[in-house]
C-alpha cells in the first residue's frame, strides 16, 4: 500500500470525539481498533523499509569508514516524511476503510 498517497495528516490533528465513536457507540473501542490497525500499518511499514535497505546492507566486519549512499538516505527521508501510523489509522477509521466486526454482537444478533 502506498501511505503517502494516503489523506492522512502530518501533523496532530484535533478530532470530535463523537465523530469517531458513531461507529461503535464507544469511543474506548473506537481507539482499540484504530490502535491495532495502527499496530498493523507500523509493522507493514517496517518491513518495507526493512527490504529496501537490505539491498544496500554490507557484510563487512571491518571498521572502516561507513560510505554514506544517496539512495539509501533518500529512501530514509520517504519514510520519515510520512505520517505516523496513528494517523494513518485514525484517518482509514473516519473514511469506513477499516473493517471490524465485534464477535459478542454477533453472537447476540443470531440468537435474536
């Protein structure tokens, strides 16, 4: 997934607490699911970042000087510059992009 072609903001943003527990009619488990799903975005980011530097990892055990390399810096830059995955997380909430589902309601709906 690309992140930074997502809406999510840089920085902070404040937000209507009853814009985000509409959903749920609880805002506690409002924030569990946007804070798993930003668990989730963390470790998908990390590991593409993780790949991309692994192309220009050295195996040298000497200690010499460490070569800078333009590329890897300009891909360090990329993900520094996008926004945290909080954000990224709260901002798929608000647009209904995150699917949930709450296995006690289900249950009760089917013994209705």
């Amino acid at each position: 997934m690309d992140y930074k072609k997502s809406k999510a903001p840089v920085n902070t943003v404040t937000r209507n607490i009853m814009d985000l527990c509409k959903d749920t009619d609880n805002i506690y488990e409002s924030v569990a699911i946007i804070a798993k799903r930003a668990n989730q975005i963390s470790v998908q980011i990390k590991e593409d970042l993780s790949k991309k530097l692994a192309e220009f990892a050295s195996y040298n055990d000497s200690l010499e000087e460490v070569f800078e390399n333009r590329e890897q810096i300009e891909i360090s830059r990329y993900y520094e510059k996008l926004p945290k995955p909080s954000l990224l997380a709260t901002q798929e909430f608000v647009e209904n992009k995150v699917y949930w589902r709450d296995p006690q309601r289900d249950n009760l709906n089917q013994d209705l």
